[in-house]
C-alpha cells in the first residue's frame, strides 16, 4: 500500500461531516489521552478566526473530507516529512481517533 502524503502546514481542510474549515497548524502531535500518548498527523485552527483560545483541533489523514486549499510545500518540507516518518516508525506511537478525544472532552 502506498504511503499518503501529508498535506502541508498552511493548508484548508474540512473534516468529515463538517462544515467549519480548519488551517493545518501542526503535524505529528503526540497527545496524551488516558495516560496513554497517541499520535494525530495533523492539528488545526478555525479559518477565518486563526487560533482562538489556544483552542487546538486534532485529526487524522481519514478524517479529511475535503482539502480545500494546498498549503506551501518545498524541499524542506519534504525532508521534515521524512524525519517525522522515521521517528514515527521508531516510536511506533499508537494512532488516536476523534472518538478518543470525544470520550476525553477535548
């Protein structure tokens, strides 16, 4: 099976059964839930508001409905994609769900 390309920082996206766009932020964020660690590819904002509250969404790639707008990507990029596939695969950190967060109240 091949390997999804993450989609770069900077870009739209709208999740499943949503209607709010969201600003890819972050990738690879490894969040605590239960006294567990997992990992979520991607943490968003609000689009238009940006960052509110410090108000962080995590997600994953099957949770995107639609990528509304593709942010910058470079040769920097794609080595940073590379080292975060290698420590990934290093870790072997567990990946979370939405549910999981509902369940925390996140």
């Amino acid at each position: 099976m091949e390997k999804q390309k993450r989609v770069p920082l900077g870009s739209i996206v709208i999740l499943n059964g949503g209607v709010q766009k969201l600003v890819v932020i972050s990738r690879c964020m490894i969040i605590p839930i239960k006294n567990k660690q997992y990992l979520f590819e991607y943490g968003g904002c609000i689009y238009p508001q940006g960052l509110v509250s410090d108000r962080v969404f995590y997600f994953n790639t099957e949770d995107i409905q639609e990528v509304v707008f593709e942010g910058f990507s470079d040769e920097d990029d794609d080595r940073m994609n590379g080292i975060l596939d290698r420590s990934i695969e290093e870790k072997k950190f567990e990946k979370g769900t939405v549910k999981l967060l509902k369940e925390k109240g996140n």
